[in-house]
C-alpha cells in the first residue's frame, strides 16, 4: 500500500543518507539469497483493488478521507486522488479453492465499502478510467492530504523541470498540458501478486512478461480519456506518460521511463533488476531508517529493508517485483500491475485465474521463454494489446504472427486450466471463471467493447456529457449483479438521471473544436471563415495557442460598413479590429454564472481559457441548443405522463 511516513522536504543530505541504507539493503538482500533464508516452494496469491468514488450523477466524488474513517485501516487506504481508493486482499495459499476465496473477499470488501459510502451519497464504480473524469478533477485540491503524495509530485515536477505534456493517439487524438502529477488519478487497477521461489524467480518473471500482453488484451476496460476513444486500454499511455521525469534534450540519448515494460530478460536472479532500477532512476523519496539489515540476519530475522521497498515504489515496472514478510518469513512476489479495475469482481478473478494458471503452466510445458522468443516482440506485443485490445496481432514462440483472441483461445486459455490442475485447484473453481474468460473472448466483448459500443448505440441521444454519465451509471448499476461484463446490456441515455448533471459546467458543453486566426491574419480570411464555417465570432490567438483576442461578426461589418471606396487597397490585419481583452471563463465556470455573465456584459461569445491558453468557446448559439433540447425533453415528458394518465 506504501509508506505514508516520509518527509514532504527531504533535501540532498537526506537523499545521500537514504541512499546509503538502499546500498546496504541490497547487500543484505544478497545476503538472505545466499544463505537460503527467503521463503521456498510456497505459493501464494493475493491482490490490490484500487476504484473510483462517484457522487449520485456520477462524477468523480473527492469524499475518500471521511469515509476512510469509517473503514478498517489494515484493509482499507488512500491513493493518490480523494476520489479514489484501495484495499488488499488477504493472501492465500495457491490451491484448492484459492479463486473463489479471492472472490469472496473482494465481493466482501466491495459490499462493506458501499454500506459506507451510501451514507456519504456516493458510489463505488470499477473501471480502469472513469468516463466522466475532467481534467478539472485533477488540481490539487483533490490530492489526498499526505506527506507521501506531495513529496512525489514536487519530486517529479523537480525532475521534469515544466509542465507534464500528454499526447495519445487512438481513435481520437489526445493532446493536454497538466501542471502537476494528478493525472495518474485518472486510473484504477487491479494489481495481482504471485509469490515464488527465489530459484523460480527469473523464469516465472519472464513467463509474467511474455503473458502480459494475451492477458491485458483479454480484459481492456479503460477505451476513454476526457471524452476521447483512445487505446482499448488507455491507462497504459496514461500511466506511463503520468509521472515520467524525462527531459527533452538535443541529443540522441536513451533515457528510460519510471513506468517500464524492461529492457530485457531477467537472467538469474531479482537483483538483476533491483541493480538496474537504482542504476537507472534517481532517488526521489526518502524517510528516516532506524534499521541495521545486517543486525536483523544476524539475529536469525528477516529484515525489512525499508529503504529497498520505499525505492522499489517509485519504480513503475508492469511486473514489479516484491520483497515481503510474511508469519516472520520473507518472501518475493511478483506485482503483476496490468490489469485494469473492474469491470467487476468476477471478471477480475478470471482474469487473475488466466494469470495464475499460465505462470504455473507455461513454464512446464514450455521452460524459460527467454529462450524461445526475442524480448523485443515480447514488449510490441503488450503495447499493442494495449492500443488494439482483441484486435492485436501478436508474434508469439514460433515466431509467426497469431490474432490476439485465436491465440487466447486455441493456445493459452488450455495451457491455464491444466496449469491450475497441476497445483490442485478446485475443478469447479476452473471451469467457473475460465469459462467467462473464454466467453468473453470468444464474443469480444470486453469492458472496452462494452463502453465503445453502448457510446455509439447513443451517438445521436442525448450531449456527450450525458452520454459519458450514462455509461458510468450503467457500470456502476451492472457491476452491482452477478453476471460478467459478456452478459451486460448496451447502456441507454436514461441511466444518466437526465440532464441537468451534464451542464453544470462550461468543460462539459463548451466547444474544443475551433476555428481561429492570428493577429496578422487578413480580415478577408476572417469573412470567409464565418461564411463557411456558419459562425459568429473566432477567436485570435498566438503561436502558443494563448488567446490574445477576439473578432466578431457584428465587428466585422462595422468596419465594412465605414470603409468608402477611396480607402487603401492594402490588406486589413485582424490586430485592427479585433477586441483585446475579451471577457473569458474557465472550464469550470458553471453553467448558470457564464449565461449571466454574458447578460450582464451583452456579449454573445466567451472564450474559455485554463491560465491564458484557448481551450474552447461557448456562444449564445450553444444555450439556445441546450434549451432547445430541455424544451424537447421536458414536452416528451409531459406527453409521456400524459399517455400513461387514465384521464386521457
């Protein structure tokens, strides 16, 4: 869950003190490998739920720190943003009926979260990124109020020496600038942990590494960013753009991200990577360590190599790997984070019964694959799986290029249940959540899919705002039964409560797709923007996108209407005309302040602006499209009651 005890101002003296117990914890790692004294020829599963709090119109709800207080702290703890959440689940033996205990925990946990968040009118939903989340979610005032998270963000702003810059490609474009490190809020997974042998390590590790992409293809659950269909799963391209610290620099030079597939495979042993991470990544936490790792081995006890473990969480591997102790023994764990939340408890199992039974199986079936296939089309695979989903084409040990689904299907979904057979799970256990797996597949329908094809079923209901609360009121009803996300109807426009949710805010109608012009534009352009693009005001701007004016039509023809014929035949420039300051909001301005604003002012324009860049417009035209739809709705209401009234 990660250390909360670390100090916000940890300056260089204190970097080079912490940095010199992460040198001892590495040999004393070494150490308990080479004196045999970590955990053997045990298997365990556990897992990490992370999730999203939305309020009644289903929006993000920044309510996590009153209801953690009514919570179990060992089970229950913060993220990043105030509108999320996490709790661990217990870990188990690998055996048995180990999948559906894992079910019934989470199913626990989700049931005792939600009996406190309803008193809080809130909702709990499971999805890898939350449709209805704006970037005006992600200032820190919606930061969880710990020493941890602000400690990161200033390190990492520190790094990256400037604003976070995102672009993603996929259906749509994405392309946002954010001054702070929030936007990793955006999502939740379902994290995974598998604990191994010390001399099983390098070859399960590489096994997890292979499977990553058929398993991530398998379960996409987050197509949405901001409005945006991006990758099937886009929280990949977010997560790694998130809290990269990397520098643009004028040379050539290779630089790795904090959030990293590898670079190769692991060949020995788990130090491999523990070396490469601390070689490769600067030191950005640190916290007092009141800890001699070397007394603790000395004395027969496992150490808990505190600085090691603090480091190692600010590495964001996809497969991570874990030192722990557990009943007084240590142990390592690989941190399988790929998964996305949801989109729902038994979805989730499946998916972790996929992992489990190809790591127990492919090994024995097929040995070390980083003798079987390039460690380079391993890490193409995972990244197309995580922009195609179904639709990737893998080049699998054969060297041959296979369908995502045919190779889940025909090849891995069998090589998972007699992997599952061989360490004594439950016969009922396999069929049961493999079964769905395959289902799923089979139909390809996915979270993502479900999400993608309920959006273009409402394409022409209803704003996009309202489209967008539809789709997570539908999540969060339908993950509330029993059934998996391959069973789930479309989601309809009537789940989103109506209307008035989707226009409390200027970002949640305002225009993104604009047209504009520079200050040396000529007002000729200018008239034929507006003749063919049916408008009435365009905003100017720089180079820089910042807004530095506005011309209007009613300018426009003012200035026509006083040339005479003997004026100059020299081409008018916009910077003649058009008005300097003109008055702005913000895309949080709600919707009742901007319509009064513009009476108050008697314009029919408002640029809106996040600091001085355009990012969107709103003009009259846009409230007479929103009344015009409330005048609709509310006639098709009363036609509606009507008809069901006897009286008629």
């Amino acid at each position: 869950m990660g250390e909360q005890n670390i100090d916000k101002d940890t300056d260089a003296r204190e970097l080079g003190a912490f940095m010199k117990h992460l040198l001892k914890d590495v040999h004393a790692l070494e150490m308990l490998l080479d004196r045999g004294m970590i955990e053997s020829e045990i298997h365990r599963i556990g897992a990490e739920q992370e999730l999203f709090l939305v309020n009644r119109s289903w929006y993000p709800a920044p309510a996590a720190t009153e209801i953690l207080s009514e919570l179990d702290p060992h089970a229950f703890t913060t993220e990043l943003a105030r509108f999320n959440l996490e709790f661990n689940l217990d870990p188990l033996l690998f055996g048995d009926d180990c999948l559906s205990r894992l079910e019934d925990q989470l199913v626990g946990h989700l049931e005792e979260l939600r009996r406190v968040v309803q008193e809080h009118d809130c909702e709990v939903a499971l999805t890898g990124i939350l449709p209805t989340i704006s970037k005006s979610d992600l200032g820190m005032e919606n930061m969880t109020p710990r020493p941890r998270y602000y400690a990161l963000n200033d390190a990492m702003t520190r790094l990256r020496g400037g604003a976070y810059e995102f672009q993603i490609r996929g259906i749509d474009e994405l392309r946002v600038e954010h001054d702070n490190v929030m936007l990793e809020a955006c999502n939740t997974s379902f994290q995974l942990h598998f604990q191994v042998s010390p001399e099983d390590f390098a070859e399960l590790y590489n096994v997890a590494q292979l499977i990553s992409a058929p398993l991530l293809a398998g379960a996409t659950n987050s197509p949405l960013l901001f409005g945006r269909k991006l990758w099937k799963e886009t929280r990949i391209a977010v997560f790694q753009q998130a809290v990269d610290t990397r520098r643009a620099t004028p040379y050539l030079r290779e630089s790795k991200g904090r959030v990293s597939f590898g670079t190769c495979w692991v060949k020995n042993s788990i130090l491999e990577i523990v070396k490469e991470d601390i070689a490769r990544y600067r030191l950005i936490l640190g916290t007092e360590i009141d800890e001699d790792p070397f007394e603790a081995i000395n004395q027969g006890r496992p150490p808990e190599l505190k600085a090691l473990c603090l480091h190692n969480g600010t590495i964001y591997r996809w497969n991570r790997p874990c030192y722990g102790i557990s009943n007084g023994k240590a142990h390592l764990r690989i941190e399988n984070r790929v998964l996305p939340s949801g989109p729902t408890p038994v979805d989730s199992i499946a998916n972790a019964a996929f992992f489990f039974g190809l790591l127990s199986g492919f090994s024995s079936e097929y040995g070390n694959p980083a003798e079987l296939i390039d460690f380079e089309d391993v890490r193409n695979n995972f990244f197309a799986a995580a922009r195609l989903g179904l639709g990737a084409q893998f080049t699998w040990l054969d060297g041959k290029t296979v369908p995502a689904q045919e190779l889940i299907c025909d090849q891995l979904i069998p090589l998972a249940r007699k992997g599952l057979r061989s360490r004594g799970i439950a016969k009922a256990d396999i069929s049961r959540y493999l079964d769905i797996l395959e289902e799923r597949i089979r139909l390809q329908k996915t979270g993502s899919d479900w999400m993608l094809r309920s959006l273009a079923e409402m394409r022409n209901r209803g704003s996009a705002a309202e489209r967008l609360a539809a789709v997570t009121a539908a999540i969060v009803k339908r993950q509330k039964t029993s059934r998996p996300v391959h069973e789930w109807e479309l989601a309809t426009i009537e789940e989103s409560g109506g209307w008035k949710p989707s226009y409390r805010r200027v970002s949640q109608f305002m225009r993104t797709d604009l047209v504009t012009v520079t200050e040396n534009d000529t007002l000729e352009l200018v008239a034929n923007l507006m003749d063919w693009e049916r408008i009435r005001h365009i905003p100017v701007e720089d180079t820089h996108h910042h807004l530095v004016g506005l011309i209007s039509y009613r300018s426009l023809l003012r200035h026509y209407g006083t040339c005479s014929a003997n004026d100059s035949d020299e081409p008018v420039r916009v910077v003649e005309i058009m008005k300097k300051d003109p008055i702005t909001i913000t895309p949080e301005t709600r919707t009742v302040e901007a319509i009064a604003l513009m009476r108050e002012k008697k314009v029919g324009c408002l640029p809106v602006v996040d600091g001085t860049r355009l990012v969107g417009i709103v003009t009259e035209r846009d409230f007479m499209d929103i009344a015009g739809d409330l005048l609709e709705k509310g006639l098709r209401n009363l036609r509606e009651s009507e008809d069901e009234s006897p009286l008629t």
